[in-house]
C-alpha cells in the first residue's frame, strides 16, 4: 500500500512516495520555482540517479500533474498506475483551535482551514494549494491533513494559556499552539518504544533543533508542554529567529529604529538568533562554530547562548513532568552536532545524565548517547516527519 506525502509552499513541493508494508521511499523530489519562470522537478527513484525535469508549473495544479507523470514514467518511475496511490497526506502548518487531530479533507475542511489561515498566512494558503492541486489531479483519492500543530493540541489550559485577558482567547484562539508537531510526535512515540517502561507512563523530552528549533515533553506521548507558540517565533534561540524576548524589548526597538510591529517582528524573524547574535556570521551552525573554532567571541557567546536556553526548557520541563526518563535529540543540529549535545548536557549532571563521548560521536543515526550509569537516557533520534505524515494518512483512511 503507497501514499504520497506532500509538503507544499507558496512556490515549491516536496514529495514523497512511501510503500507502507515497508515504511520506505519508493521516490521523492522537489518542484521549484511554482509560478516563477524557470520551474524545475528534481525526482529521485530511490537507489537511482537524480532526473531533473525543466517543464512550466503556472500552479501546484501543474506540478502535482508533473509528479504524478514523473511516478508513472517508464524510467524513473515507480508505478504503473495512479490507483496504486492509496491516499495523500499533506503537511498543513497551522490547525488553529479547531484542528486537534489529522483530518480527511472534505469541503467543510477546506472551509475551516481558510478560517485559521490568518494564524500562519504564509503557511496555510500554500498547503490549501497543495490539497486543491491533488483533488484536480487525482480526483476521487482521499487527501489527509496532518497539522504541525495537533501534537501540541493535546496540552492542559495552563500550559497553553497566555495570561492576557481571556476573552482574547476565547474571541481569537490567541494561545500557544506549538509546531514541528509531527517531529515531536515521531520522535517522542520511537523513543517510548526504546524505552523499555510502562507506555503510559514514560515521560520524555525531544529537542527538535535545526534551523527553527523547539523542545517539548510528553508523558506517555500526551504532550505536556512544548516551546513554540502562537507562531514559530517563541522559545528556542534559533537559526535566524530570536526565540523568546520580553515584548517591552519589542516596544523599545521600535521606537529606538523607528519601525512598526511587522518590520521589527522581521528583525526577530530573520535577522536575530545565531545569525543575530554572532554579529552576521551565520545561521549555520556549521560555519558559527568554525567561526568560534577561529576565536570569534561573538560566535563564541551565541553557541554556548543556544545550548543554555535549550537546557533551561529542558530543566522547566523536568519539573512541569516532576521527572524525565529519556531525552532525545533531532533534526539538523540535534542528529549531527556533537558539540551541541555534549554542551546541552554538561548542564544537566543535577540530573544525574552522563554522556558517553565515544557514543556521542554520531551523526545522523539511532544511538542512545548515555552511559549505562546515566539516571536519564539520552538518544539521538533522527526525525522522519514524511514517514509520521504517512502514517497518520493511513491510520485515517484505512
Ligand atoms: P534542519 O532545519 O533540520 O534541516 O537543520 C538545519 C541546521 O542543521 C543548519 O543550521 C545546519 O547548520 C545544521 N547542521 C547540519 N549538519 C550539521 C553538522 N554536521 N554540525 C552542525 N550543524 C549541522
């Protein structure tokens, strides 16, 4: 049984076709440049090379088109017929209050997710596209919408409550949300299986760091709290994002630069986290730690800046759990900067985790990273958002 999974933006499409009696990759590819010039498909038969595809893509509607042609080629294809394609789950960003679960979508679906659009308005729009797009190219296959939202869905009014008046909350749905969902849910749901404990009852942390970046905890995969918000802005020091700021800063840069809102939210969209506070070096964490490596004291200070804030969520969420059993880290920074990790951690002996240096010496692959000893285990997991949004897809339409 096959699904594509699809993960849409305003003017790309990244895809994925996965054989789910395996979970693995059949293909994957890329459409860039959707409603641009110069529209190109990079596909992948998995264990082949690479076909680039240079055709005109006015609208998702010609590139999921251009997908489909290029899973039915006779070359570098993997199916001989569309019905081979069970369903289709979609990366949707932003569920808003009204989306706590996967959903199949219909009219009535399509409706609500344009109601919630004003909460990721450059999100939303852009998957509606990607799932329109596939109703006019595969007409009749059911389209499953996996929020990066709903994992955070299923925290407690105190931990998602902001403390503004709450009429704001029940008028807007302003309250935290949290995102990278998927990943969490993933991430969270493997290492329970790791674990060797009781399900209900094993309490986890994820540190999901890569250019955005956020850390939540979870108790039996029930999610207790998690450290992005509203929007993707709040928590972590991130690639380009300032994480979390006292709003009173916001209100004094603006007057101090002479901007509005929109224009300072920017600075702290793309202008701030490592980026920011390594004086311009870099938003990667790869030429920020050379850049330290050299003796740069800015890049110096951003890095250690980064490993203690995660470290503060993760001693906030030791206590909002009342204890931790694993910790585990994903995505770019957490699969492969070693450096990161042991940082991260040199602040956590209070809670009795020891590293193994030789264990910690990976990259990209399963490895529990703690000692035999350590009272806490610590994992890197890579995350595989594609094989959850696949999965999800299949657990609603089978
Ligand atoms: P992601 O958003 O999950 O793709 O992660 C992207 C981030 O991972 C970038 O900031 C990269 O610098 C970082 N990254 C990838 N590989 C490494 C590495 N070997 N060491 C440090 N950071 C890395």
């Amino acid at each position: 049984m096959k699904i594509l999974v699809i993960n849409c933006g305003s003017s790309s499409l990244k895809y994925q076709l996965i054989e789910m009696d395996t979970e693995s990759v059949l293909a994957k590819g890329l459409c860039e440049r959707i409603g641009i010039d110069g529209s190109v498909l990079t596909h992948t038969k998995t264990g082949c090379d690479k076909v680039v595809i240079e055709e005109p893509m006015p609208s998702h509607k010609e590139a999921v088109q251009l997908v489909f042609d290029a899973l039915l080629d006779s070359n570098h294809g993997v199916i001989s017929s569309m019905d081979e394609v069970y369903a289709i789950g979609h990366r949707t960003v932003h569920g808003g209050n009204v989306f706590t679960d996967s959903v199949i979508v219909g009219e009535k679906e399509k409706e609500m997710l344009k109601e919630v659009s004003d909460l990721a308005p450059l999100h939303n729009p852009a998957n509606l596209l990607g799932i329109e797009a596939c109703e006019k190219v595969a007409p009749g296959k059911k389209n499953v919408a996996v929020w990066d939202t709903a994992f955070g869905m299923g925290m407690d009014p105190k931990s998602y409550l902001y403390a503004i008046p709450y009429e704001l909350y029940l008028k807007y749905g302003i309250r935290k949300y949290g995102f990278h969902g998927t990943s969490h849910k993933y991430v969270s749901g493997e290492i329970i299986k790791l674990a060797n404990l009781p399900e209900k009852e094993v309490k986890v942390i994820v540190c999901h760091l890569g250019n955005g970046a956020s850390v939540s905890c979870s108790i039996g995969g029930k999610c207790v709290d998690t450290s992005m918000g509203l929007t993707p802005l709040d928590g972590l020091i991130m690639g380009t994002r300032s994480g979390t700021i006292d709003p009173g800063a916001v209100q004094y840069m603006c007057q101090k630069l002479n901007i509005g809102i929109d224009e300072c939210v920017d600075i702290l969209n793309k202008e701030s986290g490592i980026l920011g506070l390594s004086g311009g070096v870099s938003s990667d964490f790869r030429d920020v730690g050379e850049a330290a490596k050299d003796g740069n004291e800015y890049a110096k200070v951003a890095l250690e800046a980064y490993r203690y804030r995660v470290a503060g969520y993760i001693g906030q969420y030791v206590a909002y759990m009342n204890g931790v059993d694993a910790i585990a880290f994903t995505a770019g920074v957490g699969e492969n900067d070693i450096e990161a990790r042991a940082g991260i951690c040199s602040y956590l002996t209070y809670l009795g985790v020891e590293i193994d240096d030789n264990a910690n010496n990976v990259r990209g692959e399963v490895a529990q990273i703690s000692t035999d000893n350590s009272k806490v285990k610590v994992y890197v997991y890579p995350t595989n958002e594609e094989l959850a949004i696949a999965r999800e897809t299949l657990r609603l339409v089978k």
